[in-house]
C-alpha cells in the first residue's frame, strides 16, 4: 500500500517541503532510512541523520530548518512524534480493517453479530454468542458459548475465549492468550489425591483493556474475575480466580497473580512479580521487577525484593547486602577480640 507525500500531509494537517507526489510504501527509523521509506525527527540527538537518510519522505517539527542540503521531502507539523504515532494508528487500522466471514470457519446460527464482523478460517464461534460492531477474529480463534465481545475488539490468531467472557469495547487479546479458563481449585482428599473444584464463574473484561499474547486470565470459581477499564496486561501473565485488576493498571511480563487477589488503580507492576492469595494492593503502587509480594499493599508504596517491602527500605538494606562478606569478617574479628579480653581478665 503506498501513501503520497501530499496525501500523508493531509492526514496530519501538515506541510509538505519537497516533492508532494513522492510515494513511501514502508516505515523506517530515520538513521536506517531506504528508498520508498517515511520516518520522523523529533529528537535533536538524531538530527544528523536527516542529512544522510535515504529515507523519502520525513516527518520533522515545524520550528525544523536545513543547515545543509537535504535529500528526503519534508511533512513540518506542529509535533513530529505525536503526528508519527498517529501515522501509525492509522496505518495499523488500515493493515487491519478487515471484514467478512472467511470459509471453513464455523458461526452457530443462534450467533447475533453487528456491520463489519471479521472471523478467520478455522475458527469456531459458540451458542448465544453476542458480537457487536467491527469485532475482528483472526483465524485459528475460538469463542465459547454466551460470550458477549463489544463494539471494535481484535482477537488476533489462535485467541481462545471460554464460556460466558464478558469483554467491552475497544479491546484487544492478543494470539494465544486464554480468557476464562479453569481456576486452580483442588480439595485435598485424606488418601493425599485432590478432588477438582467446579469453578462455575467467568471473567470480566471491561473497555479499553488490552491482553498481551499467551495470557491467561482464569474464571472465578463462582463470581467473576475482573479485569477494569484501561488495563494493559503483558505477555506470559497469569491472573488467577476470582482476581480483580483495579482500572488502567499495567502489568508487564511473567507476573503471577493467585487467586482472590486485589489489585487497586493506576498501578505499575515489573516483570516476574509473585503475588500470594487473597491479598489486597491499593491505588497507585509501584512493584519493581523479581519481586515477591505476601501481604496487604498500601496505597502510593514502592516496593522491590524477593520478599518485597518498601523500595526506601530495601535501597538501605541493599547497601549492607553487598557488604555482607566484609561485614561478616569485621564481626569474626570482634568475636576474637571479645575472647581474647574475657581471657586476659580472668586471667
């Protein structure tokens, strides 16, 4: 697909300085800029770049004036950055706008789904299933009986929603993620096996909320498992029964969340933090990456370690942590003093 100059300057209610009919068919980044590439200069670190790239078209600020001969055609606007994000909004929303129902995919007749549908071959689409406007389900999908999916929601290639999922408008699941699979839930039996626990509950999934690939999120045992406005999940997550994640609280990659467990608004969580059961995180918390979390969270703490507590604490801890060997030798040497003083006295 190839864009003008003239035409991309209309997009963004930009000027163009150069050749308006020039044609760009890829992205680059500007020091890595080919023929028939559009980039952007927003950052004055790079600046020099502009007077090598090959790149054809590029997208600088307004204030933006040539100190020397230039090559590539100019789009000046008021904000480099901020019109290159929406470029690239708008070109994923293009690469994207697809619709129809492609063959050897299967909708049930008891199916009610608005304009713009688009459902993938082999995918599989349940009973009473509700879609709203521009719903798109990449091949190799499946959608479980009762679920109810709102108005533009992407579930890219091999996404898998079970049973009675509720999801809002303007989300995305990404491939492979699991929505609404079994909770963790085993008795113990006296002979040392385990009787399964029926979880009989679903999952929530409110607007705006987006789910990296190969996540999974668990339905209640009974209830639901939520999952607030504005989240933005990580790949490779694990949120247990009977969760609920407070609104736009993000979670990066290899967190673990046990069931029960409440997470508060506008939250940042690091990488690979463990969070035990039945516990409650408050609003604006701050987890660093490998951290372990066993108890109630206030709200606006930061913390950090294997058993986390607050990040003040543990930087001063840390201190000492890498001291531990010479600490340790200073303490030997004391002990023999100690001895050596207790028999000189009794001597």
């Amino acid at each position: 697909m190839k864009f003008t100059a003239q035409q991309i300057a209309e997009i963004l209610e930009g000027e163009v300085v150069g050749n308006p009919h020039i044609e760009v068919a890829m992205l680059s980044k500007i020091e890595e800029g080919q023929k028939g590439s559009l980039t952007f200069l927003s950052n004055p670190k790079y600046q020099n770049y502009i007077y090598t790239t090959q790149a054809s078209i590029t997208i600088v600020n307004r204030t933006f004036v040539p100190e020397s001969a230039i090559a590539t055609t100019l789009i000046k606007v008021d904000d480099a950055y901020g019109a290159f994000t929406k470029l690239l909004e708008f070109y994923n929303q293009v690469k994207l706008n697809k619709t129809g129902i492609e063959s050897l995919s299967f909708i049930d007749e008891t199916v009610r789904y608005e304009e713009d549908l688009y459902l993938g071959s082999f995918s599989y689409i349940g009973k009473n299933v509700v879609l709203g406007k521009n719903v798109k389900i990449y091949p190799n999908s499946y959608i479980g009986d009762n679920v109810i999916i709102g108005n533009n929601v992407t579930i890219f290639a091999g996404g898998k929603v079970y049973s009675e999922t509720v999801i809002g408008n303007n989300c995305t699941i990404h491939s492979g993620a699991i929505i609404g699979s079994d909770g963790f839930g085993f008795a113990p039996n006296s002979d040392g096996t385990y009787t399964k626990i029926p979880q009989i509950g679903n999952v929530v999934i409110e607007d705006d909320v987006e789910i990296g690939a190969c996540t999974t999120v668990d339905r209640a045992t009974m209830g639901s498992t939520f999952i607030r406005k504005g989240v933005k999940l990580d790949n490779q997550i694990q949120v247990g029964h009977n969760v609920e994640i407070g609104e736009n609280t993000v979670i990066a990659a290899q967190t673990g969340i046990a069931g029960s467990t409440k997470i508060g608004k506008n939250g940042m969580i690091g990488g690979k933090v463990g969070f035990a059961g039945h516990i409650t995180v408050g609003n604006n918390v701050r987890i660093k990456a490998n951290s372990g979390v066993t108890k109630n969270v206030k709200d606006g703490e930061v913390l950090q370690g294997p058993l986390a507590f607050t990040d003040s604490s543990y930087a001063k801890s840390y201190v000492h942590f890498k001291n531990l060997p010479k600490i340790l030798s200073e303490i030997e040497e004391l002990k023999k003093e100690i001895l050596n003083l207790k028999t000189n006295t009794n001597g």
